[in-house]
C-alpha cells in the first residue's frame, strides 16, 4: 500500500484519487479555520506557490475535531480560505484523523509516521506530514512547526531524483 492507493472528496464534494499527485512532493495538513494556527495558512500558501512549479502540492484537510475549530460547511471553509488566505491548494471535505471514523488516509500517514514517542494520534490541527515524490511518508512535524521551518526540508526532497525518473549516466 502507498499514498497514492486513498482517494479523498474535494470541498466541492469530487473524489480525487491521491495518484493524480504522483510524482509530486506533498504536504498534508489537518487544518481548521478557527484554530489558533489558522494563519499558518498564510505561509502554507506561499510554499505552495513559491515551489508548485518545481512539483510541491499541499493537500489541506480540514478537521473538526480540536476544540470543534472547523464547525462550516465545505462552502464556509472555502469562502474562509479564499477571503482570509486566497487559498489555491488544494482543500478537501472535513474528515476524522482520529478515532472510529479516521478517513483511510489519516489511517495509513499515521502508521507510517508516528507522533512523539511512537504515538500515532493526531494532537492537534495543523499536524502536518511530507511525502517524497515517491509516494514515501518522509516526516512529521508538530502543529507548532511553521510552514517557513519546514521550507528547507521540502526544498531537499524537491531536488532528491525520484526512483521513478531516469538517471543520467555520463559516458566516457
């Protein structure tokens, strides 16, 4: 099983297959608009938009499990996003990333990449997790780990030669 074997609704309520992003670096965020970390949109959107054209997509997940800091509608949590953040990543349906009804997904990054001390549940919104361009969950980071802190490690898997790519070989 990899990352690319879940698929997930968009906002608008379309199943997207997560092998539409293969290839390509991501970083999966369980967002809430009225959490604390909200502005962290800000800086989530502008890795998105510095890196997009180098193979970085960020795939937003909105959660109302925290404090129920994602109360809206799909249409809510898009106008927040567009008015507040001009969001142009990529944004899902609300999901669970904890407990009885922990969408597939959540499921599979959690086991791959256990929080603090081995523990695989989610704490908070803005857990965010990296997936190298072949489809491994490379890394984990905390709700208090900022997009801008994350940057360096995105830009080296941006740069990594995927397996999947032809390898050059000088002749000589």
């Amino acid at each position: 099983m990899t990352i690319y074997d879940f698929s997930a609704n968009l906002l608008d309520g379309t199943p997207q297959k997560l092998d539409a992003y293969r290839g390509k670096v991501l970083l999966i965020v369980n967002v809430a608009s009225r959490c604390g970390f909200a502005p962290q949109y800000a800086g989530l959107e502008a890795l998105y938009r510095r890196y997009n054209d180098e193979g970085l997509v960020v795939l937003g997940f909105p959660c109302n499990q925290f404090g129920f800091q994602e109360p809206g509608s799909e249409a809510e949590i898009r106008e927040f996003c567009s008015l507040n953040y001009d969001v142009t990543f990529p944004m899902f349906a609300k999901i669970d990333v904890n407990g009885p009804w922990t969408h597939p997904l959540y499921a599979y990054l959690k086991a791959e990449q256990p929080g603090f001390l081995g523990i695989p549940t989610i704490k908070w919104n803005f857990t965010k997790f990296l997936v190298d361009r072949n489809g491994n969950v490379r890394r984990r980071y905390a709700p208090t780990d900022t997009p801008e802190y994350i940057e360096r490690d995105i830009v080296a898997l941006l740069h990594e030669q995927s397996a999947t790519e032809p390898r050059t070989v000088a002749s000589g």
